[in-house]
C-alpha cells in the first residue's frame, strides 16, 4: 500500500465553476474533491480563458511566467491560481491571443482556426508548469483531445527527463466524437519525433489525431461509463478509431461519472424558490411555478407535464429527433423549456418554436447555471434523446430532482436508467431503443399517460429520487485506476 499521498495532475480543457461547455467541466470540478479523502493531493491545469476571468471568483496572478516552446519559437505564459472546494489549487495558463476568446474552442460557426496551436502550446505549458512548481506526478489525469499529446511527450522529449520518469497518466475519454484532427503540415507544433507520424502512432489519415495520441501512448485509458467503454470499440461509435481501442481493450476501462450532491440536491439548492427532498417532495410544485415565471409561460401550464431540456444543441443530442417531431409534440396537452447553446441550425429551430407556440415554449439560447437548477426542479420530466452519450449528468440530476427522463438507450444514458414497469412499479424513466423519431415520440407519450396517473407518476418520483450516483463510488473507481497506471508505467521501466 502507498503511505505517501498519491500526487495527481489534473490537465483538462474545462472545469466548474471556471469555464464549462459541457459534462467535462462538472467531472473535472468534482472529482478531485472525492479523491482527496481518499489519500490523493490534486492540482488542476487549464487555460485562463475570457470564461474564467469574467466568473467573478478569486483568481489572482502569481506575478511568474513560463517559457512554453512552440515549434521553434518560445512564448510566455503567465500563471494564474485559483481554489476548488476552497483548498484543492487550480492553477491557469495565461496568453491572451489564445485563450481571451468568447467561446472556449469553436463559435456557433465552426472551430477556431488555431486550436491546434492554442492546445499544443496549452499541453507543454502543463508539463512545464509542473516541472516549474516542483510537483512530481505519480499520475497525470488527462482529459479529452486538449490534452491527448501529454503521454507522447513523456515518450519522446521528456523520456529520459528524471523529474518524469515514474509520471503515470490515465486518459480519459469523455466524447470520441471529437478528436483534435488537423493537417499533418502542424506536427511540427508538437516537436515531436516523426517517427510518432504513422499509422500506429497520431497519424490518421494523413492528418494529425490528438486524441488517438492519448489512446496510443497513455498507460490506461478510461471512458466515463461502462456501456460507453464497449460502444467506442465498435464502427457505429468509435469515429474511426474503434480499431486501436479494440487493440487496447485490455487497458481500456469504463468508470460512470458520479454527481457531485452537494451542487445538485433539491433539499440544499440554493438556486431554488422552494427547498424539497424524498421525504416531503412538495416544493417541487412551488419550483414549476418559478420556472414558469421565470420563462413567462402563462400559469395554466402549473396543470399539464412540463418538459425540459438543457443542452449543447448538436446533432448528438437528438435534436434532428426533435425537429422531425416538433409540431406534433407541440399539438400534446404540454410545455416545454430549453437552456443551450450550439449550432446555429438549432439557435433558429428554437428561435421559430417560440414565436409559433409563445403560449407552450420558453427558449433560452445561454449557458446560465442558476437557470440549469431552476429547469432541473421545476420540469416534470427531462428529455435526452441522444444518437450518442458517454455518461450524461443531466439524467442524473433530473432523478435526484424528481424529474423523469425520457431517454435514448446508449451509453451512459442506457447504464442510469431503468425503464418504468407499471406491473411491478420499478423503474426511473422511459426508454427508446432505436435512433427514430417516431420512437421518441411513443415515449414521450407514454410518459404523458403515467403523468396523468398519480399513483404511478408519485412512484416514479420515488423511484428517481431514490437513485445514487455519488462520486464516492467512481472516485473509489479511479483510485483503482491511477495504480493499474502506476504498476503499467513501472513494468515499462
């Protein structure tokens, strides 16, 4: 058994409560308050985005900079700190031409056109960083395409670096889908050795593959559910590289991300007009009727189901479902709200929805938190009819607030809920299994029907609030993890 703590680096693109454009964000800013309990002393790196500045926590500026080499060049990075959970450090790279942007990686419009540069630089500044404030990692915990170079660098120019030389990493995969590809005319951002450029290192296709770096090279490699982790090894979901997973199966784990209660539970909500728990779930009541004021939907929807969704708006998420269905959803006895951003496709879909039905739809086209509870509490049921989903939280919140959702089962979505059986009276939502429109819609009315039913519907409500997802478990997961990365990267040694 170790005695000493085990010393982990968080790398990652996003963390709440900084910067967050999706699940990620909520992993990475709750996660390492459950490890330290657990023996771990955690840092967090990420880049010093517009986002962070503009949140209005206490960030201050260490007054040091790094020399971050670039292709042949050097630049300067300056060093931020901020706290997680009020003692957990989180320190922030800093230059302003990459990361003092509106959005964190991508407008409405497409992807920036430098993200190579901006993450490659991001990625070495890390390493860097850690070198600087003296912090040996036995494991560097790194997140998504952003960060996938950091094991190829402890490969290659860091290899026979001793303040590296019994750093672990574990990289987690948190969407496949998106993979850091760009033109190999940019591997010579990285520094790396040519030699990596080839079919079984982080070339694809002839071109540059950031996350198939962090697949290739990383000691272990995790997906955020278990259902996910077997997806990805298959054609319909591995976007091309189900083959070098398949060839790494047997470092490939899958860990269901946890919720982190003490942000999300309606009893403690402080973002709530009315405070609920299993026990007494009247508040919720008082919460639909915020939320319709909040939206400015008239108050005779207090009396029909009212769905809710809060969402990056993309094809992954089901949308194109939705927008096959839109008008006869909107012709059932409903009301419905949406927080998101994303495509703009989607930002005009929602922008016609609510000037034809201004009487059934509030459109909220924001990333706003304090809405997010509001939705979470005063909807009745949540729905998350994905094409693909690693893990999804909102379904998990959704149970702990008592709001049912209605589900594509995939992924993590298909690993959290259980489909309701009248019959026996188990089960926390409602479940489609084909990716089809009609489908979705036989479901959602299916969960108009129990709705209309108390007996059934207090039960669901039940059912949901009863569910677990706390960090404990996962966190426990990860530990686990970190030491098969440590025995994997001692074996190579």
């Amino acid at each position: 058994m170790m005695t000493q703590p085990l010393r982990v680096l968080f790398a990652t693109p996003e963390a709440v409560p900084f910067a967050k454009t999706g699940g990620l964000a909520d992993v990475a800013g709750a996660l390492p308050k459950f490890l330290r309990p657990l023996g771990c002393e955690v840092i967090l790196v990420m880049p010093y985005y517009r986002m962070v500045k503009q949140s209005g926590l206490p960030i201050q500026y260490l007054g040091e900079s790094l020399e971050v080499p670039l292709r042949d060049e050097t630049l300067r990075a300056e060093v931020y700190q901020g706290k997680l959970d009020k003692d957990i450090p989180v320190y922030f790279i800093g230059r302003d031409e990459f990361f003092d942007r509106e959005y964190l990686y991508s407008t409405p419009k497409g992807d920036y056109f430098d993200n190579a540069e901006r993450f490659i630089f991001f990625t070495r500044a890390v390493l860097h960083f850690a070198r600087h404030i003296q912090f040996s990692p036995d494991v560097i915990h790194h997140h998504e395409w952003q960060t996938g170079l950091i094991p190829a660098y402890l490969r290659s120019i860091y290899s026979n670096d001793p303040f590296f030389a019994s750093t672990a990493t574990l990289f987690t995969i948190h969407n496949i889908a998106y993979q850091g590809l760009f033109k190999k005319e940019k591997l010579s951002l990285t520094s790396l050795p040519l030699e990596m450029y080839n079919p079984e290192g982080i070339e694809f296709w002839e071109r540059i593959n950031l996350m198939k770096a962090g697949i290739v090279y990383a000691d272990a490699i995790n997906t955020v559910s278990q259902r996910y982790s077997e997806e990805v090894q298959s054609p319909e979901y591995g976007y091309g590289l189900e083959g070098i997973l398949r060839k790494r199966r047997d470092d490939l784990y899958g860990i269901l991300n946890g919720v982190d209660y003490q942000d999300w539970d309606p009893s403690h909500d402080s973002h709530l007009l009315a405070r609920y728990d299993l026990k007494d779930p009247s508040g919720k009541w008082e919460c639909k009727k915020d939320l319709l004021k909040e939206f400015g939907l008239p108050p005779s929807l207090e009396k029909v189901p009212l769905f809710g969704m809060i969402s990056r708006l993309a094809d992954q998420k089901g949308f194109d479902l939705l927008a096959e269905i839109i008008d006869q959803f909107f012709t059932l006895d409903i009301g419905f709200v949406l927080l998101g951003t994303g495509e703009q496709k989607y930002h005009d879909l929602f922008m016609q929805v609510v000037k034809k039905y201004p009487q059934k739809a509030g459109i909220r086209i924001a990333y706003d938190d304090r809405l997010a509870h509001k939705i979470e509490a005063g909807a009745d049921l949540f729905l998350m009819p994905s094409k693909y989903e690693p893990c999804g939280l909102n379904q998990i919140y959704s149970l702990k607030y008592g709001t049912i959702p209605v589900v594509r089962a995939t992924g993590g979505l298909d690993d959290t809920i259980t489909h309701y059986d009248p019959a026996k009276g188990t089960g926390n939502g409602f479940k489609f299994t084909r990716y089809d429109a009609k489908d979705f819609l036989t479901q959602i009315k299916a969960a108009i029907s129990f709705y209309a039913q108390p007996e059934h519907w207090t039960k669901l409500i039940r059912n949901a609030m009863a569910s677990d997802f706390s960090w404990d478990r996962s966190a426990e997961a990860y530990l686990q993890l970190y030491r098969k990365a440590i025995e994997k990267k001692r074996g190579k040694l």
